[in-house]
C-alpha cells in the first residue's frame, strides 16, 4: 500500500480534537464604551481547550485590548470508532 498524506486537520479529529469556536468580547483602551467582537476557531480538545487558553493567554499579554467575555463552542466531527474504510462503489443511476 503507497505511503499516503494525511490531512492534519483529519488526523487531529482522528486523535480526539474538535473544531472549536470562540466568540471574544473585548474593549479597546481608546473606546472602553463599545465592545468589540473577535472570533477564533481552531482544533482543540474539550474540555480543557489547551490551545484556546494559550490564545487567550497571548492576547492578555501582548493586545491591549482587555476581554470581556468568551463564549465557546465545540463540535466533534469525526471520532475513531465513527470512521470506516469503504473498499467498494456504489452507483445509482
């Protein structure tokens, strides 16, 4: 069987990650009324969302912008036991 490629995204969900959303809230120092929305999306793994919180930790150290609130979301995929290889084709007319 050739060696083949495998997308990391896939072999992330493969590994336990999913695709998660966070809706960031901030303030920006010079307009402290309005709010202000980010959103960011990445592979992660719930429910400690190790990568979410070193992004959250990113941005309290380097953006001046401080957060307000942080809404997240995460939806699985694709797990182990869901994924089959298919060795035929079905044709409809």
């Amino acid at each position: 069987m050739p060696n083949r490629v495998i997308d990391d995204a896939f072999r992330r969900q493969l590994d336990g990650f999913s695709l998660t959303t966070a809706h960031i809230l901030y303030r920006m120092p010079d307009r402290p009324v309005f709010l202000q929305s980010f959103l960011w999306q990445h592979y992660d793994v719930a429910p400690e969302f190790p990568e979410l919180r070193r992004f959250l930790e990113f941005w309290d150290r380097e953006i001046e912008g401080p957060i307000h609130s942080v809404e997240v979301a995460h939806a699985k995929l694709i797990g182990p036991a869901e994924w089959r290889r298919v060795d035929g084709v079905l044709v409809l007319h």
